[in-house]
C-alpha cells in the first residue's frame, strides 16, 4: 500500500484519489522515528480486523496507545483522538494504556482521549471527507473539543479549495460539529451503520413487493426519502414501549414499561431513580 502510493498508484478503487494523489506527489511517509514527541494531537487511525469469532481486533490500536505513552514529550496537555471503528469503551482503554506508559516515565500531561468516528461510503470517500453533513467529537473535555473544532475549521466552514476530481455539494449547507462522550461517540458510528444496513433491507423488500404488484419502486423511494416526507429528517427517539425498557414486576401482576421521562432529572446518572406506574386494581365487575 505505502509503496503504491509513493509511486503515484493507487491500489484501491475510489473515485478523485487519484487526481488528489497526482497533485501531491511525491508523498513521503515515515516511521516512529519521525514522530514527534511534542505533537498537541495524535490520531489513532489503524485497521480493527475480525478475530476468527468475530471480535474486533484491537492489537493494533492498543500497541500505537503503548508506543504514544513511550514516546510522548511532558507537555501541558496531550489530545489522542481515536478515528478506528472500535467497540465500546476502547477510548477509556487507550487512555488506561497511555496513562500507564507515561507513568512509569513519570512524564507528567494531562491526557485526554477522544473519539471521532468516520461516515465514509464506498465510492464517496473523498466527497464525505471534504463534505460531511456533520462531525462527531466524543470527549468529556473542553480543551479537546475546542482544539478539534480548530483543527476542523477549513471544513466546518468549508474554506480550503475543492480538489480537483470530487464533486462539490449542490447546497451551501455547513457541516455540523456535534460533541458527545466518548462512549456516545463509538455508539453512533456502530448505529449508523446498523441505520445504513437496515435502510438499504428496508428498500430492497419494498423493491419486490413493487415487483410483484406492478408498483414502481423508485418514485416510492424518492417520495418517502423527499422533504415533505415524514420519515425524512425527522428525529429519531426511543419508544415509550421500547422493548429495552421493559421492566420487571412483583409475581402475579403484569409486566409494565417504563417511560423514557420517567428517570429522575434531578438526580445523577448513576443515582437515577424511576417512577413506576401504578399497578392496575383488583376490581370487581358485576353483569
């Protein structure tokens, strides 16, 4: 891959990289030995391959964690941004590597891990890199979230020039900078691909049934996905009946859901407590 790329060729499909590469070459790529130990923000962005059970495979992700803790200079403030598709709870256990690297050299920075999930398609990887409709920051700090909103400027506000070979959006609208926790952050990109995957079944099902009945399957696709539609842009929230909330009663009543409002506002997240509704009554009728 590496040595395609100095060369000029690229070694995947991917429609632009290769009038981009063209206008940047030659490129140079280099090792640990050029990294630098002073940098503000390091990006994590290695492959997660399967295990043979299906897991991910985080050895990658974990061994640069370790070498960013063996190398890193002590400096106020270091921001790690993790850009693989990772499972949950992987930022806090980049940080718990990082940490204890940089503690065992008693180099003394204040870290934070972040995590900034991608939405490439196939075949439009470059037309969401430079045109996203949003960019998804997880961290709990201030500091990070400010400096990868700056790092993020020229595309928030779409400042850079349009390289050649991508086309450009047909709107003017902004990409939007959203922050999150971190663990939000690695949900939402594991639910927009499930979204993905769900939308394109969807319509496939509907593209039979349209064939067997003699509908056309594009103009119903074009008027459920169009503007005035009410499944387009509407927001998604979980329901009051939402099957994940189901919660158990005392024997001998019937089960009951619980309401999303039901969670206390006033107390702390690991302190909730919730309303239950009332059980209905014994009564008695009478013909």
């Amino acid at each position: 891959m590496i040595e395609s790329l100095s060369d000029g060729r690229v070694p995947i499909h991917e429609p632009g990289v290769k009038e981009l590469l063209a206008m940047h070459l030659p490129l140079s790529f280099g090792g640990w030995d050029s990294f630098d130990p002073q940098s503000d923000v390091v990006f994590i962005a290695v492959c997660t391959p399967c295990k043979p059970n299906g897991d991910a495979d985080l050895t990658y992700v974990e061994a640069v964690a370790a070498e960013i803790g063996r190398r890193m200079d002590e400096k106020p403030y270091l921001t790690v941004v993790v850009k693989s598709t990772v499972p949950l709870g992987s930022a806090r256990r980049v940080e718990s590597i990082i940490t204890a690297a940089l503690r065992e050299r008693q180099i003394n920075t204040r870290l934070d891990v972040a995590s900034n999930p991608e939405f490439l398609r196939e075949g439009s990887a470059l037309y969401d890199t430079f045109y996203p409709d949003r960019i998804v920051v997880g961290t709990n700090k201030t500091f990070s979230a400010n400096v990868l909103r700056e790092l993020y400027t020229p595309i928030l506000e779409q400042t850079f020039a349009h390289p050649a070979g991508v086309r450009e959006p047909q709107t003017n609208k902004l990409p939007v900078f959203i922050t999150t926790t971190a663990t939000s952050a690695e949900l939402i990109k594991y639910a927009a691909n499930a979204f993905l995957a769900m939308k394109i079944s969807f319509i496939n099902e509907f593209a039979g049934l349209a064939e067997h009945v003699g509908a056309d399957i594009t103009e119903v696709a074009n008027i459920n996905s169009s503007p005035c539609s009410r499944s387009s842009g509407a927001p998604l929230s979980a329901s009051w009946a939402s099957p994940l909330s189901r919660t158990p009663t005392t024997p001998g009543t019937p089960p009951f859901w619980r309401s999303p409002n039901a969670w206390s506002t006033s107390a702390p997240p690991s302190r909730r407590t919730t309303r239950w509704p009332s059980p209905p009554s014994n009564r008695s009728t009478q013909n």
